[in-house]
C-alpha cells in the first residue's frame, strides 16, 4: 500500500513546512486543517485500538 508522505514527499513537505499565519487566520483553511486534523486522529485511535501501532499520544504519532 503505498503512503502519501512516502510516495509524494514534495507534497507532505508542502503540506507540513509552508503553512504560515496568514494561511491559517483564513477561516476555511483553518477549519479544513482542524477536520483533516481531526479525521487522522480518529484513524490514530483506530489502529491503536486493533494494536497496530503503539501508545504515544495521538498527537506525537500524527506529527511524526
């Protein structure tokens, strides 16, 4: 199964490294970084949950 950071890493750069103030005082991208932030926190509790990954905080794993 390929992963997006692995298989596009350009993009998981972008993703992560360019975000400034400005991009995030704009509302809707605030609110679709909380939402996706949100969605890959459930998906963290999920396969927690099925042991596939370990027990540090969600937050740690998301930003790993």
């Amino acid at each position: 199964m390929p992963w997006f950071a692995e298989d596009k890493p350009h993009l998981f750069r972008l993703t992560f490294q360019e975000v400034t103030a400005q991009t995030v005082r704009d509302l809707a991208v605030a609110s679709n970084a909380r939402d996706s932030y949100l969605a890959l926190a459930r998906w963290i509790s999920r396969a927690r949950d099925a042991g596939v990954i370990d027990s540090r905080p969600r937050a740690q794993v998301a930003f790993a």
